[in-house]
C-alpha cells in the first residue's frame, strides 16, 4: 500500500495534516490530470511520483500521463528549455512543425476528460490545441525561469500559453507580462520517500563502499543531471582550487533523463575533463537511474553539497541535502537563493573562485558547518515538503474548479 497522508503527522505534526484533510474533503470527487514528459527523471517526475497517490488517498481522482516523442522531438524540447532560461533557439519551421505534429498525435491518445488538467513544462505545452468546449480547466505548471526568455522562443510558445486558464511557476521573479492569472508553487521532496527518509550509518557507508570512494577525507557532492546550465565542469575546477589547501574528494552522481539528449555529450565532457582522477567519482549508470536510495546515501555521506548552476528553475536537490542537514554552496540563480540564507544555512556564489572558497572555508569550520546543517533542516520542514505544496495545489483547485 502507498503512503497516505497520515504517514506525515510525524514530520510536520498532527494539526497540519488535518488542515490538509478539511481542505481536500471539500474538493472531494475532483478529477485531475498531470501530463509531463518523462517518468523517471527529473524533479518534475520525482514530484508527481509522490504527489498522485497523496491526492488519490485525499478522495481527488489524479492520474498521471506521460507523452512519447521521438529523439529529434525531444532535441528540440530541450532546446526550448534552454531557450526558455535564455539560450538562443535554434530550431527552422520545420522542426516546429514537428513538435506540433507529436504533441498532436499525443492528443488523440489521451484521455483529457478530468477536471483540471495540469500539463507540465514545454514539452506537452501545444496540448492545450487540443481542449474541447467545456467546464473543465487548464493548467500550465512552468517549472522553468521564464524571467528572461529567448524573445524569438517565447514569440513561439506564448500563444498556447496565453490559451491556458492560469500559468503556476516556482518563483514570483519567474514572470511574464500575460493576459492570465499566474500563481506560484514552489516545489518540494517527499521526506518519506526512499531518496530522503532517514537511513542508517552502515547503509550510508554501504553505499560508499560499493562505489568505491573512501571516507576519510571531506566529501565535496553534487546530484544533478548532466546539463551544461548544472556547469560540472566548473565544479571540477572549484575543486582543484579547493584541493590546493584541503584534501577532498568530489563526486558527481546524476543519471541522463529520457527527454534529455544533451545528457550524454555532458557526461563526456566531464569524463574528459577529471582525466581520470582517482579524487573524482562520477556515477552515471547509462541504462537506468541511480536508486534514490543510494542518492540519500551519497547525500548524507557527504560533508558539502554543491549546486553550481548557470540558471536553474528551483533546484530540488538542494531542498534534499539540506532536509539531510548538509550545509550548501550553491549560485545565486534561479530558486536556490529562496532556499540557501547566504551564510546561515549555507553559502550564495557567482564564480568559480567564490565556489572555491566557500567550500574551503566550511571545510576549515566543520562545526559551523554542521550548524548551519542543522538550520537548513528545519528551514526545508517549515517550507519545502510535499505537505506544503499539496496545501497550495489545494488551495488553487479550490479557486478554479468548475
């Protein structure tokens, strides 16, 4: 049996849940639909893994669709996410056309008789095309950066937005100038799923055994796909910095999601780059992810968790080393400075050099270290668990239901 929402009385208390419950009971028989584009893979994935049976326990019907396409429709799907946050697009009419076409043809196969359809993302976007005349209402939950959007992309794409009833992002500074409502949900994790419940210090060092990387000196951790806007190669050089006044070693772990092309050519360039370094252990199993169990393990064995993106849309691995009570560096981009307090639960950078030293520093202050840990914890219990984000999808299917 699936968790239910009871299971989180113990983490965010009794009086929480039964807020959550009142509310559902007055949305009960509601019918809801998610359409992403991916099942394994991703933040958006790892949500709706936990968020579609929470909301089925509630008495909300959710299902949870996932579109297909082909390499070239997800090439170019992701070369609108990158447009999105900013890259420029590099895709001809035909190639449009093309990402028109499979979104078509994903319409004939799903069934949009629910409610609210929640469709996440670009990739699925042009779906909305496809609405018939009736009571029921669209979402389009951006877990992107809109804030500065290529103009000739957003030219593209706007239109299908401007067709849905209310946009959802992950920040307020995430807008666009549109003739609809927008609401914002940040996103959260799970604390019971098996990526972030509490496990055990053998389990931890298990882990760590089986991917043969030593614990006796500091362990510097990013988990994240391999994406050039992730910069891991900046990474890589932050630590050789780091690693002229401290040992340390650095381990990348991440996985290639299904509608991400570029995964393969990154993960190349970073090979490339440590050269073999026996202080840099990258884990990128090809044919399927890393089970979030070894994820938690990596997390927690490690002293600093690093988040160096060049633009993110919320960073939800930061949310899980923090709920692990580990001190973050991360760039002050996107959604990661909504949860890192500069120099209260970790640190804000913009360079590599500034990476660099921050990390040499806590290393140099392990019990501040720790202490900011333990803030960052309790920071993610206040605000970024999945009982909060269901309490705000609760309270906007409340206002737009039909």
């Amino acid at each position: 049996m699936g968790r239910r929402i009871v299971d989180y009385e113990k983490i965010v208390g009794k009086e929480k849940i039964e807020e959550i419950k009142q509310r559902a009971h007055e949305l009960r028989g509601l019918s809801v639909l998610h359409v992403n584009s991916t099942l394994v893979g991703g933040g958006v994935a790892e949500m709706l893994q936990s968020l579609v049976p929470l909301f089925n326990d509630l008495g909300i019907n959710t299902r949870w669709e996932v579109i297909k396409g082909t390499p070239l429709f997800f090439k170019m799907t992701k070369g609108f996410h990158n447009a999105l946050q900013g890259d420029g697009l590099n895709s001809g009419e035909a190639m449009l056309e093309r990402y028109l076409e499979i979104n078509r043809r994903n319409a004939q196969l799903l069934d949009f008789n629910s409610d609210i359809v929640i469709i996440h993302d670009p990739q699925p976007l042009p779906l909305i095309m496809s609405r018939t005349k009736g009571r029921n209402r669209w979402i389009w939950r951006c877990h992107i950066d809109l804030s500065s959007p290529d103009k000739e992309a957003w030219k593209f794409l706007s239109p299908y937005v401007e067709r849905y009833d209310i946009v959802v992002l992950s920040m307020p500074e995430f807008a666009q100038y549109l003739p609809i409502p927008q609401d914002v949900i940040p996103p959260s994790i799970d604390p019971l799923s098996e990526k972030n419940k509490d496990l055990p210090e053998n389990k931890v060092r298990e882990v760590y055994r089986k991917y043969k990387i030593p614990m006796d000196k500091p362990v510097i951790l990013q988990v994240s796909r391999f994406d050039p806007f992730k910069d891991p190669v900046g990474v890589i050089e932050a630590c050789e910095l780091v690693r002229k006044k401290v040992a340390c070693s650095l381990i990348f772990a991440g996985g290639i999601a299904s509608d991400d092309p570029e995964g393969a050519e990154v993960l190349a360039r970073v090979r490339e780059r440590a050269n073999g370094d026996p202080d840099i252990h990258i884990i990128a199993p090809q044919s399927e992810p890393i089970p979030d169990v070894e994820v938690n393990a990596l997390q927690r064995g490690a002293d600093i968790i690093v988040q160096k993106s060049l633009r993110e849309g919320f960073a939800l691995t930061v949310t899980e080393a923090m709920w692990k009570g580990k001190p973050v560096v991360g760039s002050n981009v996107g959604g990661i400075p909504l949860q890192v307090t500069d120099g209260v639960t970790g640190f804000l950078v913009r360079s590599i050099d500034e990476t660099a030293e921050r990390i040499t520093f806590l290393l140099h202050n392990q019990e501040l270290a720790v202490e900011m840990g333990e803030v960052g914890r309790e920071q993610i219990r206040k605000k970024f668990l999945i009982t909060r984000q269901i309490k705000d999808y609760l309270r906007l299917m409340s206002i737009i239901a039909p």
